[in-house]
C-alpha cells in the first residue's frame, strides 16, 4: 500500500490502467473480468461509447454552472429521469449517501409539514442488515459494527427491524412514523431478495398509515436485476427512489430523489444543496443513461443472462460443490461458499489468478454482478473459473 493512503479499503492485489465493456487491463497487461461493476455503477461496462461521447461533447461546452445559475440540460434531465420513475420532481445530488441524507431530510420535513408529526420526533424505520452509505447518519442506523465502531455518537430518530419481517415492520410503524426506507434487495449483506410479498406488504402498511415507502435502490436500479427497477418485480410503486451509482455510467457521480411534488415541495431555496449536484457534465452523461435505458435492452439482457447465471449457480448449491446456498435476481447474486474450502476473501484472490475479478462481502459471500454489456460467452468462462477454484 502506498505510504499516503488511507487504509480504509482492503482492495485485491491488482492495479487497474484501462478498461473497456466488461474487461480491464493492469499495469503489467493482464486482463481480468470484472464481475464486480463498480458495485452496480458500471451496468453498462466501461467506456460505453455512447456515455464517453456524451461526456466529451459536453466537456467542449461548460462542465459546472453550480446551482446558482440554470444549465440547459438540468431541467432535461430532471424531466426525463422523473418521466423514468413514473415521478413529477427530481432532486439531483452526487453520491449514493448524499442522496440518501437527502431522502432523509425530504422524510421528516414531509411529516412535519404535510402529516403534521409534533417537531423534532419524526422517525424512519429501516431494516437490519441495510447499506445506505457511510456518512455518520447512515451508519447510526447501521447493525454493521464495524461501519460504526469509533464514529458515534449517532442521530437519534431511527428504529431498526428484521428484513423480511412484515409483523415487525408492521408493528414498528406509528403515528410518528416519516418513512420506512429499504432496499427492495439488500446488496451489501450478501445480495438478500426479500420473502415474496414483502415489498408489497411494505407498501400496503405504508399507504394506509400514511407513512412514506422510500425504496433505496442505488444498487438494485436501473437495469440490474432485469427490470428498471427491482420493485417491479413485486409491481411496487414506492413514494420515492434514491438511484445513484448506474445513473453516472461509471465515468462520473450522480444521484438522485425521485418523487411526486406533494413530497418534493417541502423544500424551499437555502433548505438543502449541493455545489456539483445535477452539474452539466453528469447531466450529459444520466441523460445518455436514461436514453440507454428506455431501450430495454440492458434490462432484457439482465433477465436473460441472469436466468443462466441463477441456473448454473444453483447447480452449484444443489450438487456437490461447496457452496451453501445462492440468492440474487437478474445479474447480480451472492454466493455463499462453504469456510472448508477458504474466506470469501481467499476465494476472490483464486478467482483473481484466474483473470476474474468479483468481492466478497460479510466473509463467506461472493458478489457476483458483471457489466450488463457481458457476453454469454463470457458470462460461462467466469463461472467456468468459479467452478475451478471450488474444485
């Protein structure tokens, strides 16, 4: 590790020069596959075309205005993204955890203002188990205790619930209840979909209690578990997204809330803002995404390639491998590999010899979610490769 850096990641032994589609190369030209995709931010591979063209046409134009002044793709682009989600407002921040911060202010403010909870005793109720970012916020309402050790003390107004759990969920929400906010897929546990049904009890309770339903699907959206977003699968329209990661395209940081007006209206001039948020140059290359995505294409590919990825890998989990059980949608899955044949650490570092490149999570996980640009071809090496160090 260089001596200037921060050890606050544990990458694998590998430095990375270029990148194309669902490949890259290191400094000593060793190409890898990556079955990682920037934790969903590369969905549609590195360098697409149409995302590095956006952007350097953009460059020859004006790259940052801050929000003091109008750009002319900024109201585009909140129309589009909301016309997307099925929403009527936008607002655009950078990170994942900025816009999370910003779905948790739009919350309270809303039950204030709109639902009339007495001030300062809002609450939002959120899941066990849940990766929404790192600022000290977030990681208040974190069980990750190695996210939270040293950082406190946390921000009160956040109660925790199993996942899956509809009777304690249920049992939590009250009448100073802003929001229940969740990951319709929690990615960084491990790639856990939830029982059948629990989005839509989520939503039932939330609707006829008045509470708002906050889908964070900065991981799960936009393509990657084969449909625009995982909610669909269960027919859920949340009162609000958070999307981020795949929105950038992987060349540079947006995010987003995306509501109706009766929420997003709470805010007013000075209430919140960001210098770079919904900047011309993010702008250029979401409004390209959003174009990619109204194609189909990724998400018809994420369902098709993900039924072979699911099939194979339950194979795995079926037979006589060591792995202990698989879960996941589209192209994204967990597989949890049995301790006999090494950490989920190790494992990678096998994988990584063998020119794949996945992370492990929690231990024994392995977090496989390739580009959505993967070939079929290639989709079968890696798990070729998978099989070979499990062997």
């Amino acid at each position: 590790m260089d001596d200037a850096t921060v050890h606050n990641y544990h990458p694998l032994p590998v430095v990375i020069e270029s990148a194309e589609g669902a490949w890259v190369t290191d400094t000593a030209g060793r190409r890898y596959l990556d079955l990682l995709a920037g934790y969903s931010a590369l969905n549609f591979g590195h360098r697409h075309p149409r995302l590095i063209a956006a952007a350097e046409r953009q460059l020859g134009r004006v790259t940052l205005t801050s929000r003091a002044f109008q750009h002319d793709l900024f109201a585009p682009f909140c129309e589009q993204l909301a016309d997307l989600c099925g929403m009527e407002a936008v607002l655009p921040m950078n990170t994942g955890a900025e816009a999370v911060e910003t779905a948790i202010k739009t919350a309270r403010r809303w039950a204030y203002r709109v639902k009339g909870v007495p001030a300062d005793t809002a609450k939002i109720v959120a899941a066990r188990g849940n990766f929404h970012g790192r600022t000290t916020t977030i990681v208040g309402f974190s069980d990750d205790e190695e996210a939270r050790d040293g950082f406190g003390p946390f921000t009160p107004g956040f109660e925790l619930v199993p996942y899956g759990d509809v009777e304690a969920l249920s049992a939590a929400v009250d009448d100073r209840t802003a929001a229940v906010l969740l990951e319709p897929i929690q990615g960084e546990a491990g790639v856990i979909v939830p029982p059948p049904g629990y989005l839509a009890e989520a939503r039932r309770i939330t609707e006829e209690r008045g509470v708002l339903l906050i889908a964070d699907e900065i991981q799960s959206g936009l393509g990657r578990t084969g449909r625009t977003f995982a909610c669909e699968h269960e027919g859920v329209v949340p009162d609000a997204y958070i999307l981020g990661k795949a929105l950038g395209g992987g060349v540079l940081p947006i995010s987003a809330v995306v509501s109706s007006r009766a929420v997003m209206d709470v805010f007013t001039p000075g209430s919140h803002g960001s210098t770079f948020g919904g900047n011309p140059l993010a702008c250029a290359v979401a409004l390209e995404v959003i174009a990619l995505l109204r194609t189909g294409a990724y998400q018809r590919r994420a369902a098709e390639l993900g039924a072979r990825l699911h099939r194979e890998l339950a194979e795995l989990a079926d037979g006589d491998w060591p792995v202990t059980a698989v879960r996941g949608r589209g192209l994204w899955a967990g597989v949890d590999v049995s301790p006999a044949v090494g950490t989920g650490r190790e494992i990678c570092e096998r994988l990584m010899a063998r020119g794949v490149l996945a992370k492990d999570t929690h231990g024994s996980t392995i977090r496989v979610a390739p580009p959505l640009v993967i070939s079929e071809e290639d989709l079968s090496w890696a798990l070729a490769q998978l099989r070979g160090v499990l062997g």
